[in-house]
C-alpha cells in the first residue's frame, strides 16, 4: 500500500461501492492524484496532535515537491499523529482532478487560495456520500432508501459543479437535511437489538468508565468519548457518528455492524487484537 502525506492510498474505511448514473462515486482517498490539499488546505495548532502551527494555505514544512510528506513513515513518532487519523473520502483527488483539472495550486498560483477554500467543502460533501451510502447498504433501512439515494445522486451531482458553485453552498442547509435522513436509517437499524437502547448522543463522556458495559443499539451520536474506558464494551449496532473516539480504549471491545464508524474515528482510538471491527475498517498499525 503505498502511501503520501499522511494518508493511506488505498483506504477500506472510504472504499464502500456506490454509483450513480454517472458511474461509481469514489470514496477511496487517492493521495497519488491529489496536490497534497490536506497538508496545505487545512490549518492546525501546536498541540498533542501537531508539533507546529500551521495556517490555511501554508504548505506543512514536510510536504516534498511531489506533494509526498517527508516524515510520513515517522508522523506519530514526529508529533504529527493528527494526520494519520484524516480522512478527506477521497475529496482530495476530486478537487485536484474533476474541480481544477489535474493543474495543481504551484502550477497556477492563483487558483491556489480557491482550491484551498473548495477542499474542506468537497470534504463535507465526500463524508455525507460515505454516510449515505452506508446507510444503503444496511437492509433494515429500506424505507428510506429511496430518499436516501435521491439525497446520494443530488450530493453527487454538487460535487461535480465549478469552485465557485461549491463555495456558494450551505452545507448548513445541506448536513441538515441529509442528518434527518440518517437519523431515521439509524432508528430503524437500532429498532432491530432488543429491548430499550441506551441514548447518550451529544453526552460528554470524557474519561467515561464504560468497561464492559452493554451499548448495543445505543445512540453516540456526538458523543465526547475523549480517553473512555470502553474496553469489552458491546457496541455492536451502535449509532457512532461523529463520536470523538480520541485515546478511547477500544481493547477487546466489540463494534460488529455499528452504525456510520469511520476509518478516522478508529485511527484515534487505541484497540488491540481482541476489538471487533465492521469489515470495512481495518485495525490501526499502531494498535
């Protein structure tokens, strides 16, 4: 597998088929044909995350002119182990190659500060198709799955649009209506575990002691899990989107079919070989 700056060429967490009329929508992070927008686009503070500050548009001092990061073999070791749990669903390659061309921003310096400003957008847009697509594949969902795939067409067919139609967006607007759908795929998955689910979404539950405990079905959307204890815990059908999994501990924890997990997410956790993941995600070398 091979790799550039920070993120992995080929990426299970971003590689769930999906199409359009168009043709299949790509969701795999391609960093080979992306301008490095990740490690230029985006800002990021001194912090246990970073080892520098960084400005928008201000290329990362280990950025090469390959547009490969020079230490990504070393990032956790080097302080930067915020990059390796990003994930931009493959929006990177679609700015670079169907927004601006194929021309990157050294090339045509002053496209530069719009294709800075396009990828977060295109990145928001990328990581609602991730969602709508995975509530797709989930069979209890089906009656919804007709909007679900009007939403993914239309969502689809944004991304496809000029810089300056995507800037124009309200993704607001946009990450509104598609939640209300999520949320009701989300209810008629959980619907299928059991008995009365547990509802900690939005709960801060940094430093939460939740060893063992039984989350099948809950919802944790939202949820501040910052360093939790949740070994062994059953989170199997969970809804874990958006769930801030920094330093949680996931050892022998079992997350079989949970509900809207990313790649990125498991990344920030710590896990070992007992942690049960969806086949989607794969387990984290520094597990």
């Amino acid at each position: 597998m091979s790799q550039k700056h920070g993120v992995p060429t080929t990426n299970s967490s971003s590689s769930k088929p999906s199409s359009t009329d168009d043709g299949p929508i790509d969701l795999q992070a391609d960093c080979t044909n992306c301008f490095g927008l990740c490690c230029v686009a985006l800002p990021f503070a001194r912090s246990a995350d970073f080892a520098v500050d960084k400005n928008v548009g201000q290329p990362c001092s280990n950025l090469q002119a390959d547009f490969r990061c020079g230490i990504h073999a070393h990032l956790r070791e080097k302080g930067f182990p915020g990059c390796t749990v990003f994930d931009c669903f493959g929006a990177g390659q679609k700015v670079s190659q169907v927004t601006f061309g194929g021309t990157d921003w050294r090339q045509a310096p002053k496209s530069a500060r719009r294709m800075f400003a396009v990828f977060p957008v295109m990145r928001q847009l990328h990581e609602l198709l991730w969602y709508l697509t995975e509530a797709l594949d989930l069979a209890p969902a089906h009656h919804v799955h007709k909007d679900l795939r009007h939403a993914l067409i239309r969502i689809e067919s944004l991304t496809r649009g000029s810089a300056e139609s995507l800037l124009q967006l309200d993704m607001a607007a946009l990450r509104a209506d598609v939640n209300v759908l999520l949320l009701r795929a989300s209810e008629l998955i959980r619907a299928t575990v059991p008995g009365r689910k547990k509802n900690h979404r939005g709960a801060d539950l940094i430093g939460a002691k939740l060893a063992g405990a039984d989350l099948r079905g809950a919802s944790l959307r939202g949820a501040l899990l910052i360093a939790a204890d949740l070994k062994n815990a059953d989170l199997r059908l969970a809804d874990l989107i958006g769930a801030d999994f920094r330093d949680a501990d996931l050892s022998g924890a079992d997350l079989t079919g949970s509900i809207f997990l990313t790649q990125a997410q498991v990344n920030a956790a710590k896990g070992d070989e007992a942690t049960k993941l969806p086949p989607t995600l794969r387990r984290p070398a520094h597990w």
